[in-house]
C-alpha cells in the first residue's frame, strides 16, 4: 500500500519530469510514443535508475569533458559503466526489460552485422610506383615476406594481401550474413587517412563491387573531423562512384565528439552511424546491445539518426588488450549471448587486413569464423 507521504513525493516527481524520462527512454528504442504511467507507477528507486541510465545511453558523460585520449576521443577508461565494472552488460536493456516486459521482444529480433572497416584498401596495389619502390626499400631487411608479397603483387604474380573481399563475401554469405563494408575515402599524406586514390580505376572498381556483393557505408577521415568541406567530399565522391545515396557512417579511429559529430553527420544525409563502441576495450558503450535513436542532450530532441553499437573490434582484442586467438573466441561468445539475450544486434568490427591470416594478423582467420559460427542467427 502507498503510503500518503510517498504519494505527495512521488506526485512531485511526475510533474517534474517521470513521465518525460520513461517516454524518453521507450521512444529511444521503439521509435514510437508510450503512456508509460496508464499502467506503471515506478518506484523512487526506478525513476533514479531510468534518468541515470537514460542519460548513460544518451551519453551525457562525454559531453563537456576533458578525458580525451591522444586522438581526441573520450576514454573508455574513464567511463561511469567501465569504472562500476559493468560495460560488458547491456545494462539500459535490463532495466528497459523490467520496466517494460516483453515491449522490445514483441517487435524485435536478434541480428548480427559484421561489419568491415576498409581504412587500406589494398597492401600495395593502386600505390604507384614511387610508394611501392619506397616501401620495398624499406622492407627488404627489416620484412622480406612483406617485400616478396609487395614485388609479387605489383607485378600481378599474386593477390594483394589486403584484397580479401572475395573471401569475406563469400563467407559471411556461407552463414547467411551480409557485409557491411565502411570505406576510407582519404589519402591526404597527414599519417591517419592513407587509403588509395578512389578516383582512380582500381578503388571505382572496388566500391562498384562491393556495393553489388554487400552494403558500404562512409567511414570519415580523421581530417574531416576538422574540416566540413572535407567531410562533404568524402561523402559526394563516395555516392557518386556507388551511384547510391549513402546513409550509413562510421567514423575512422572511432573519433566521436558529442554533439558535434552526429550533427554534422545528419546534416551530410546520415541515417544510421556504427562508431559508438571503443577502441582500448570492449564492450558496450551506451550499456546498450540494440539499436536507439539519438537525443541530442544539448537541443533536447530526437534526432533521426539511428545508432547501431558495436562491442568489439579486432584491434582491441589483439592489439590492445593482447588476448591469446581463444580467450578473444570466449570474450566474443560472452558479448554475443549477451546481445542474444536482449534480442539485440550483434555488429563486430573487423578490417580488411585482419581476416587475411598473414603477418600480425596470423591466426586471427580463426577468431574471424569461430566468431560468425557463433553469432550468426
Ligand atoms: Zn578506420
């Protein structure tokens, strides 16, 4: 029974701002607008639970702060769900299933996007002959495999060993997945954006054929995080030569800046954006496995633009946090079930040059299959 003082509180707290936070919350996910009090009457406790995990989702915490790392990108080290232990569990999804039994369930179901960063397009091929010459001189004493596969690859005796779409469509495809590939438009000599000259033969070819095969998104360069025009140039050549609007976006290195960077992206035509995950860990950013729109927590309003979190990326089970090929199978099979459980969408994010088994990436083509046996629907 209620009691008359909790009551008056709890009174209080509605006309405040209870039902704005729970609507909030079911619109993020739904799209679609609830009455959430005609038949719910949350507890104190449940209201404190929604605003802050509303806001986690929304991701206040980057917001009007200084934890950047030397990129310029928020610290995952420093985020409210890592610091508590508790990023490796969609935990907004939890408690949006406790509040709203059954509501996302009855629309939705688990899906999985692998999804492939192209930041090199190819290890040698479409370089020239300046940068490859360079490249070999640099090679043959400190990496003679890579010299050998650079010489073989510009005279055509083999395949470039970044050239492993074939591979990757055919296999997503063996578990009844399709690719979606994020192409780094750039080569501006800053040391980040080194990707092919797209306008030349060899990168049309490649985005013709990949935008038959799977679907391609934009992945902005990390100079046009500081240059609109940039920014724009990227996204019209990448149309032009896809000869199809482009909706989808990652950006490259992950570089995200709240609320910049999804205004400029919707104002570009960006629908859908993959980049909220991190790259020093893994693990669930906006403590969520499904799909949201986006809030802008500044102007306080939806966006139209959908976000799709990832919780893992190649490099930072590899690179980062240096994991042996078995222990990276049983950190993805935790996210997967997790993301399973929530009926959430499950999007890994691999590299062209991380699935070919070469080089540093020796052994992790394995990691790669076990990863779509496992999560594939
Ligand atoms: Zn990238």
């Amino acid at each position: 029974m209620i009691k008359p003082q909790r009551s008056s509180a709890y009174s209080a707290l509605k006309t405040n701002c209870m039902e704005s936070i729970f609507d909030k919350l079911y619109f993020s996910f739904t799209g679609q607008q609830i009455n959430a009090l005609n038949n719910f009457e949350p507890s104190p406790a449940q209201l404190y639970q929604a605003e802050i995990l509303f806001t986690t989702l929304q991701r206040k915490e980057e917001y009007k702060t200084d934890f950047f790392d030397d990129k310029g990108r928020f610290m995952a080290e420093k985020s409210i769900m890592h610091l508590a232990g508790k990023s490796k569990q969609p935990m907004v999804d939890a408690f949006f299933d406790e509040i709203f039994p059954d509501a996302y369930a009855s629309i939705y179901q688990y899906k999985c996007i692998p999804t492939f960063d192209i930041d090199n397009a190819y290890a040698f091929k479409g370089k020239g002959f300046a940068k490859n010459a360079g490249g070999m001189a640099k090679n043959i004493y400190s990496d003679p495999k890579r010299a050998s596969a650079r010489f073989n690859t510009w005279f055509d005796a083999k395949a470039d060993p970044y050239d492993t779409y074939g591979y990757i469509i055919q296999i997503c495809r063996s578990f009844g997945l399709r690719p979606l590939f994020f192409i780094q438009m750039g080569n501006y000599n800053n040391g980040f954006d080194t990707n092919i000259n797209f306008k030349k033969s060899e990168g049309r070819k490649l985005i013709e054929f990949l935008s038959v095969h799977g679907d391609i998104g934009l992945h902005p360069s990390y100079a046009s995080n500081f240059d609109e025009e940039t920014l724009k140039r990227e996204y019209d050549l990448l149309s032009e030569i896809s000869g199809k609007p482009i909706t989808k976006s990652r950006q490259h290195f992950l570089m995200l800046r709240f609320p910049e960077t999804y205004r400029r992206l919707i104002d570009l035509g960006i629908t859908e954006d993959y980049s909220m995950g991190w790259s020093s860990q893994i693990g669930f950013r906006a403590s969520t496995s499904r799909p949201f729109l986006w809030y802008d927590l500044e102007r306080e309003e939806f966006s139209g633009l959908t976000v799709y979190p990832f919780p893992c990326m190649d490099g930072t089970l590899h690179e980062y946090m240096n994991l042996p090929e078995e222990e990276a199978i049983d950190e993805i099979a935790n996210l997967v079930s997790e993301t399973r459980r929530h009926q959430g969408v499950f999007v890994p994010l691999w590299h062209n040059h991380s699935v070919n088994d070469k080089w540093e990436w020796n052994g992790w083509q394995t990691v790669f299959e076990q990863m779509l046996a496992l999560a594939c629907p």
